[in-house]
C-alpha cells in the first residue's frame, strides 16, 4: 500500500478523540490540535492550528460551523470536514475551498463514538468521491458531487430518529400511567416498528408520484385516532406537545381535501 499519508484531526471531543484513534490504529502518521490541550495515545499534539495544517490531509471535528470558520486557512491540502451544520453551511465551504485550491469532503457521522473504527459506524459524504482516510473510520457511502448532500441526508434520517425517540417518550409516558413497566411495553414497540416500517417504500414513492389514493388506512383515520391520543395524553395528566402537532398537522391537510387520501398526502401541508 505504501507509506499512508498524514493526517491531522482538528477538535478532540468524543467523536474527534475517537477519530484520531481510529487513524492511529490504522497505520496512519496523525496529528492533533484542540483549543484546550488534550492528548491522544499514538499521535502527535499541537498548539497551533497552523502546525496541524503541515499534515496532507485535514479532518476537521468541531462544534459547529462558526466555531471552524475562522481557524481554516488556505494552507490546507485537503479538508475533510466532519463538522454537522446545514446543507448551505458545506455548500458555502466547499466554495471558499474551491476558491482557495483546497481539496474538500464534506462528511457526516452515522453512529456514537465508541462505534468509530467499525463496520457499524457508517460514513456518509459528499464531494470528493473517494477519500482514503474515511475507510478508517467505518464503511464511507459516497452521496454526489454536491457537498451538501451529507448534511441534506444527516438531517433527514436524525429528523426520523428524533420523531421516532419522541413517539416513544410520548408512548412510555402514557402507557406508564397504567403502572406497566417499560420492559412489559418496549418489546411491543419494536415489533410494531419493524411492522410500520414495511410502509415506508409505498409511501416514499407516494410523495414523488403525488398519487395519494389507498385502500388501507385513508388519512380520515388517522385524524381522528391523534385526536383520541391526544385527549387520552390530557386525560392523564402529561405534555400533549407532540400528539397535538402531529394531529394538527394531519388535519390541516385532511381540510385541503385529502381526507381519504393516504397518509402520505400529508407531505403537501410539509411542503408548503
């Protein structure tokens, strides 16, 4: 393979700590900088920005955007950039690299840190097609040239995450009202999970051909049963935050004429 090319990793949180490893232990000659002194086992610290910028490649692993934006420097060779932020944010660095000849990967993290450096841990990224240092790190998935796409796509499975995360929440909470425990409960869910799932090909490619019809569960339904979630929620006491959007949502879309349409109908009230 000949000698790998350094790299240096630029913020050493969990994730940017569990990077860094993943490098070192991949044969890799790896530099660190973080703004509060910090050491990895196997690599290089330095003080300074501009010395980690020494390194052929550049990973970068920080807060946010506006915290990056001031540290980079048209020095770097190749930036492969690891910081979440919004599509448009890796749009607009992907443009100060092309004016600065700065070779740019925009990436995301699908996984937790302690998955980092496995086959679990899954590396979305857009731009560049191919980048050695990603295979470090987990299975690369390339997305398209438009380096936006890994923030497009970040966005959009952890939206489905988080709505799935708060749906339960909401469920425990409401189920435990009754005194069941959770482990009476949970197995129930993922199952009914994995069942709802089966749904999501049929009603993808609903939203792309905009034909909503069904003969399964019209949207009618579903109104009504978000309506009876949400007083059973109220009737017991807890937050109806999340019920009561969903059903106001819903019905929202059910008053511009979907009513017997799928669920998927929906999305028309999300895109406007």
């Amino acid at each position: 393979m000949g000698i790998k090319k350094t790299v240096s990793v630029l913020g050493l949180g969990r994730m940017g700590t569990a990077l860094a490893t993943a490098l070192a232990g991949d044969g890799y000659d790896v530099t660190v900088w973080n703004r509060t002194p910090k050491t990895v086992p196997g690599t290089k610290t330095v003080t300074t920005p501009e010395e980690a910028f020494e390194s052929d490649v550049v990973v970068t692993c920080l807060p946010t955007y506006e915290v990056q934006q001031p540290l980079l420097s048209k020095t770097i060779k190749t930036l492969v950039n690891l910081t979440s932020g919004t599509p448009e944010q890796a749009r607009a660095t992907a443009e100060w690299a092309k004016t600065n000849g700065v070779e740019y990967v925009d990436g995301v993290i699908m996984a937790v840190p302690q998955q980092i450096g496995t086959k679990q841990a899954r590396i979305l990224f857009s731009g560049n097609e191919n980048h050695h240092v990603l295979q470090a790190f987990g299975e690369p998935v390339h997305l398209g040239e438009d380096a936006g796409l890994a923030a497009l796509y970040d966005l959009a499975l952890l939206g489905i995450m988080w709505s799935t995360f708060g749906g339960f929440l909401q469920a425990q909470a409401l189920i435990q009202t009754a005194g069941i425990m959770p482990d009476q409960f949970t197995p129930l869910a993922t199952d009914w999970l994995a069942t709802v799932g089966t749904f999501l090909p049929e009603m993808g490619e609903q939203t792309h051909s905009k034909q909503y019809e069904t003969d399964v569960s019209a949207l009618d339904i579903n109104v009504e049963g978000l309506r009876l979630l949400t007083e059973a929620n109220e009737e017991q006491g807890l937050d109806t935050a999340v019920p009561r959007a969903l059903h106001d949502l819903f019905q929202r879309a059910q008053r511009n004429g979907h009513g017997a349409h799928s669920i998927a109908s929906v999305i028309e009230e999300i895109r406007k």
